[in-house]
C-alpha cells in the first residue's frame, strides 16, 4: 500500500510480451487525459529543473543576462561559513529529528493498536498536529512558548533547569526545533497503525506458545514486519526534514538567529535567492540539495535489501 | 478486588490521556491565550483566563496597514478554493489516464510521476519565479494557483489512482461494449464513484493551500493580495513582541477553518494518510 511497491506493480503487471499493437482510440484517449498533467510536469517541472542547473553554471539577478561563471557558484558554496551552517543545522534537524519523531509515532502506534475504547479519538488528537504544525499560527505559539521568562523556561526553573528562553540561546534552539517536528509524530503513527493492522496474530500467538516475552516479539515480529512501513516513512521524513522553511522564518524572524541556529537550508537558499537575488547562487544551492536527496535515496534503496523484510506475495 | 485486566485498562487509558494532554497543550494554550490580556499571556502555565475578554479579537479583526482582516480571509478562500476545484478537476483526470487506459509510455510517465513526489521543489521555484517574473504574472494570485491545475502536486494522483485501482471494473466494460468513449466512461461512472477519494483530496487540498506561507511570501508583494499566513506575519512583525494577545487572537483565527475541518473530516483525512502511505 505504499509508494514503494508501486514500480514493482503498476496495474499492467503483464508478463514479457511481444510487442504490443496499441489501440488507437487508446492512445488517443490517454494522451487527451494526461495533457494537463504534461504541461504540468514539462513547464513546472521539467523545463525549469533544466533551467536551474544552467543557472546554476551563471551570475544571475533577475535583471540583464545570465553570465557563464562555469564551477564558480559551487566552489563559493563551499567556501561560505553561512552555506556550510545551513547545511550543518539541516544535516542535524534531519539526523536528530527524523528518528525520534519516528520512535514517536511508532510506540504510540503500538500502544494504541489495541482494541480498547477511545482508540479511534485518541487517534484523531494525535494526528491532529501534523495538519497544523507547519502553519504560521504555530510556529507564532511555539515561539511564545519557548521565549525568556516563557512556559518553557518556568517549567524549567520549577525543577531547577535555568535554561532561559531557548529562542535566544543558540544551543537551545535545535531542541526547540525537534520538539516541533516530534509533536507532529501523528501522519507517521497513523501510517505505523496501518501496517500493524496488516500483522498477522497468529505469529504472535505461535511466539507466545514458545515463551517469547514482549521485547523478543518485538525485535522478531514487529520490526521485520514493519520494516518497509519504517523504510518508506524514513524516506519520506527526512526528506520533508530538508524543507522545513515557515517555522524557521517566522521564529527567526527570517534571519537564521541566534547565531546561525536556525539557519535552515531552505531559509538559506530564500535568502540568497529572493532578497539578494543570487539566483544563479540559490539554483547551485538547490542542485546540491538534489544530489543529496538523490544519493539518500539511492542509498537507502541499495542498503533496504539487508533490512526490510518484504512479505512473500510482494517483490 | 480490582481484576489485572481492568488495572491494564486504566494504565492504558492513563497513559493515553498523558499524551493527549502534551499533544493538546500548545494548542489549547493559545486559544485560550487569545482571551486572556497580553500581560498574562507570557509565562503563564495555567490555561484558564482571568478576566477573559474579546479584547484581542477585536484589535486582529481590526485588519493591518489599512487591509481588513476579512480581506485577508477572504484571499484564503478565494487561494484555498481554486486549489480545491483545481486539484479536483486535474488529478482526477490524470489518476484516470494512468489507471484505466493503456497507451504506450504510460509507465514512465506515471515513474516520473512519482519521481517529483521526492524531487526538492527548491529546484523549481528560481526557474518557476523567472518564468511567472517575465509573464507579469508576480503579485497576482495565478503562480500559486496553476499548479493545482496541472496536478503538479503528485500525491494526490496518487491517491486517486490507488483509489481508481480498487474499483470493480465490470462497469467500465460494460458500457465500452455499449458503445462510450473514455470520456463518457469517466465521467458518468468513474467520477461518481470516486466520491469519497475527492472528498479526501479536496480536503488536503484546501488545508494545504491555507496553511501555505512560502508561495505567497514569494509571489505576493501588495498586502490586498495576501492571504492570512502573510498576513498573520506582517501582523507578527508590526505588533513586535508586545501585543501577544492580539497575536494569539489573529493566530486564532487563521487556523480555525483548518480546525473545524478537521472535526467535521477527520474520518477522511486520516483514512487518506493511510491509504496512500504518504503523510498529511
């Protein structure tokens, strides 16, 4: 039910043929119904991917030509402190906030996959910050919440943490950061409780017969059988977590503060791009941002076969 | 004596109200922040207002830089709802290609497709700016909503294919042999029973499109224009720090129609989430 299995079964799943004799009207009727999608996808997506990669070779400010500068934006790239800071505090947002929203969502998907009452609402309310999270209203609340002399600096004090306001203290403000993307753990939970449905009891029950414990049907059970379930939401998370732009705007004031804390790449990129008007800069900026998304995807593929589990019917 | 059973069932309970209440908190926090005065807002755990009062409502409702709050709510329906009719019209159409008919190159297309659910947008949107830059097009409403016209946003021809493959397709056949046409096929039998898919997608599709701050930031410079989000910021930045209140009150307001669409559609939304895989 996932993305994953969809090149491996698209709906002709038929065997080697020869070649096939397409129906006309078909053909015709196919390409009549993808046209939107293929102007779409050429002039929103294709065009301007090719687009940015040559910009990314130039000197461009919106005004006046584009001038060939070969390498040079790439090479300044990795040269700038600030593009090196956006790129550490994404790496870190990513690699500390993708897994534990994950280990989030994933206990309490299996806390609530009982058939106990109130499960149904209890869902309901935990998803309910992924739809909002990313909205302007709560990165506003959260920068409330988390300001000097805020709710969470006098949580803090009452248990004897003088931490302050995480929002002005830049070591503070990767955890306040995680915390926002932690509290969204409900799409993740609501796509874990779907692949726990799909476990079978009886291996539980036939573990049980042998005296597995909890943790031992856990490990053995659960997590294989769950794997691409775990595979694709990693993918997806961590990839979402190279986006995040609103929250860090806004409770930075669109500036990266304190420190370069919240610089994210995102917000980076909007700032090379759209208020100094390095396009050329920002379109290299993004070509990185690709390649990266691209090897992690590749990456994870490759290495999937060690650890995600396929049942026997898919692949 | 109480049974071991039922001591599970209230640690359970327990322990599912402790994350209710934790996930719950922020939001309850700042509705009721909205009518408590600004000088209780910092710093205060509990939830309860003193002396509660419409005050803050009244100071957002009163509008910013000389565009009324309803101006700005209103360029959120007038975005949201071409998104909804946009995405409806476009991925429907899209999904019905790629699920129900055969025509050669079908696959890669529908890989590509798939390909831009993982492909970073930032890629796009330079190019995308110049191109919109060069038609005129920047400060009016058209770059943001003709993507959803296009089906650009693959997620959702995705969710409709899924949805299209699970359909029983005697029906189809049935009236192919009677004579219809891919068109006629679509739209009197396919589409009515796509219901339920649309009313996910629509629901995506308008929450999506209120929330969003980057395009609107990017594409609208005239405050008549924005929508609440960019208004919500203008609004956060001209208060500065000291009119928490009435921040929490326009805050408030800006995410009620997702709220309430979440009460009356969750049933949806989180049956979309599963069904698709794909996140919310």
């Amino acid at each position: 039910m996932s993305v994953l299995e969809k090149p491996a079964a698209p709906a002709a799943a038929a065997p080697p043929q020869p070649p096939k004799r397409w129906k006309r009207h078909e053909v015709i009727a196919g390409y009549g119904f993808l046209t939107p999608w293929l102007i779409g996808f050429f002039g929103l997506t294709a065009v301007p991917m090719l687009a940015s990669l040559y910009l990314s070779f130039t000197r461009y400010n919106l005004f006046g030509a584009p001038e060939w500068i070969g390498l040079d934006n790439y090479l300044l790239l990795f040269e700038d402190p600030q593009f090196r800071q956006a790129a550490k505090v994404t790496l870190m947002y990513a690699v500390i906030g993708t897994p534990l929203k994950l280990a989030a969502a994933l206990a309490i998907a299996m806390l609530l996959n009982s058939k106990r009452r109130g499960q149904g609402f209890y869902r309901s309310v935990f998803y309910a910050p992924s739809l909002i999270g990313a909205s302007v209203s709560i990165a506003i609340v959260w920068r409330a919440l988390f300001i000097d002399d805020g709710i969470v600096d006098r949580i803090g004090s009452g248990v004897g943490l003088d931490w302050g306001g995480w929002i002005g203290n830049p070591s503070l403000v990767m955890p306040m950061f995680v915390l926002l993307t932690t509290w969204q753990f409900g799409a993740p939970m609501v796509i874990f409780l779907a692949g726990l449905k799909q476990v079978p009891n009886e291996l539980y029950e036939a573990a049980a017969v042998d005296g597995a414990g909890r943790w031992r049907k856990f490990v053995s059970i659960t997590l294989p059988m769950l794997s691409p379930v775990i595979f694709f939401n990693l993918l997806l998370e961590a990839i979402h977590s190279f986006q995040i732009f609103s929250s860090a705007f806004i409770i930075s004031n669109g500036t990266g503060a304190p420190a370069g804390s919240s610089l994210f790449y995102t917000l980076y990129l909007y700032l090379r791009g759209f208020q100094d008007f390095r396009m050329g800069y920002a379109s290299a900026m993004a070509w990185v941002l690709v390649l990266v998304v691209g090897a992690l995807t590749f990456v994870m593929f490759k290495t999937s076969n060690a650890w995600v589990h396929y049942g026997g019917d898919e692949r | 004596m109480i049974s071991k059973k039922t001591l599970g069932s209230i640690a359970w309970h327990l322990g599912a109200l402790a994350i209710a209440v934790v996930v719950l908190y922020p939001g309850a926090w700042m509705l009721l922040s909205a009518f408590k005065p600004t000088n209780q807002i910092v710093g205060s755990v509990s939830l309860i207002p003193h002396d509660a009062s419409f005050d803050n409502f009244r100071t957002a409702l009163n509008g910013i830089a000389g565009v009324s709050f309803w101006r700005f709510f209103l360029n959120s329906v007038i975005l949201a709802v071409g998104a909804v009719v946009g995405t409806v019209l476009s991925a429907s159409v899209t999904a019905y290609a790629f699920a129900r008919i055969d025509f050669p190159g079908r696959k890669l297309w529908f890989a590509l497709m798939i390909g831009t659910l993982l492909l970073p947008f930032h890629v796009v949107i330079i190019p995308q700016y110049i191109i919109f830059n060069n038609l005129g097009l920047v400060d009016t409403m058209v770059p943001l909503l003709i993507g959803k016209f296009l089906a650009a946003e693959a997620f959702f021809v995705f969710l409709m294919v899924q949805f299209m493959r699970g359909l029983p397709r005697e029906l189809d056949e049935a009236a192919f042999l009677d004579g219809a046409g891919h068109v006629r096929i679509f739209r009197s039998i396919t589409l009515p029973l796509m219901k339920p898919v649309l009313a996910t997608a629509s629901i995506f599709a308008f929450i999506w499109s209120w929330n969003d701050f980057f395009g609107p930031l990017l594409y609208l410079k005239n405050s008549d224009l924005y929508p609440l989000p960019v208004a919500l910021r203008l609004f956060v930045d001209q208060t500065s720090t000291s009119d928490y209140g009435a921040q929490m009150a326009m805050a408030v307001l800006a995410l009620a129609p997702v709220i309430i669409f979440f009460l009356v559609f969750q049933r949806y939304l989180i049956g979309g989430v599963a069904t698709t895989g794909l996140k919310g």
